[in-house]
C-alpha cells in the first residue's frame, strides 16, 4: 500500500469537489487549519447519501479524526476530496480522505466511524453498503 502522503487523486473512488471561502482565512492570510476538518465533513456527508441509510434507525458516529497537514492552502482555490473505505470493523470502519487543490496533496485524514441504532441506544453490526463500498 501506497504511504498516505503520496497518494494521488485517481487513488480515490468518491471525489467531491469544494471551494476555499474568504472566511476561512486566519491571521497569516491561508487557511486556518480548523477549516480543513469541515472540508472533510462537507464530503463525508455527501459520501454516506451513497448509501441511503434510514437515520431514524441506524446511524453513523464518528468517533475520531486524524488529520495530517502537509502543506498551506492559500484563498480562493478549488479543491478536491479524495475518499474511501481503508478498513472494515466488525462495528466500525475508517474512511481515508485526502484533500487536493490541484495535483497537490494538502492534508490528509483517517476518520473512524461506527454503526449506531438510536432506537436500541447500541452499536450495531456494519451495514451491508458499507461492506460492499469497501470492494469498490
């Protein structure tokens, strides 16, 4: 396997394209670092609709992030987040993400997620959809 900080945008399945927004600018003028993890949100989100999950029932939780900065971003640009399931729990799974602008790889996260049913108030046994993303 690839190191993570080498990856490349073909290495990715799901992509999801986002803009930099003035906002997100800190006091040196690039983008704060904070802003990266609702980059990675914003296609989190759009990654599970994929799967069409009832979340009155069952849910996703994420349980952690890691986030590997690797260089400053400067405002405006267009960006592109790579994802993909990298491993399968029993109850759990963990997404790899990669943030791109360009051919460049800025930042790069490992977030753990788990299978919740909130009507059960327990974790619960990974979704078929999730098993099947992961042999993509």
């Amino acid at each position: 396997m690839k190191n993570v900080q080498q990856l490349l945008l073909k290495d990715f399945y799901f992509q999801y394209d986002i803009q930099t927004r003035f906002r997100d600018l800190d006091a040196f003028n690039h983008i704060n670092n904070a802003v990266f993890l609702t980059y990675f949100e914003d296609a989190r989100k759009s990654f599970f609709e994929r799967w069409s999950i009832n979340l009155e029932e069952r849910s996703l939780i994420v349980a952690s992030i890691k986030i590997d900065y690797l260089k400053q971003l400067k405002h405006p640009s267009n960006l592109i987040v790579g994802q993909k399931i990298s491993r399968l729990g029993t109850k759990s799974f963990d997404i790899l993400s990669s943030l791109f602008c360009g051919e460049s790889q800025i930042c790069t996260a490992t977030t753990t997620i788990v299978c919740y049913d909130f009507l059960e108030k327990k974790t619960i046994p990974l979704f078929d959809e999730i098993k099947k993303d992961f042999n993509i």
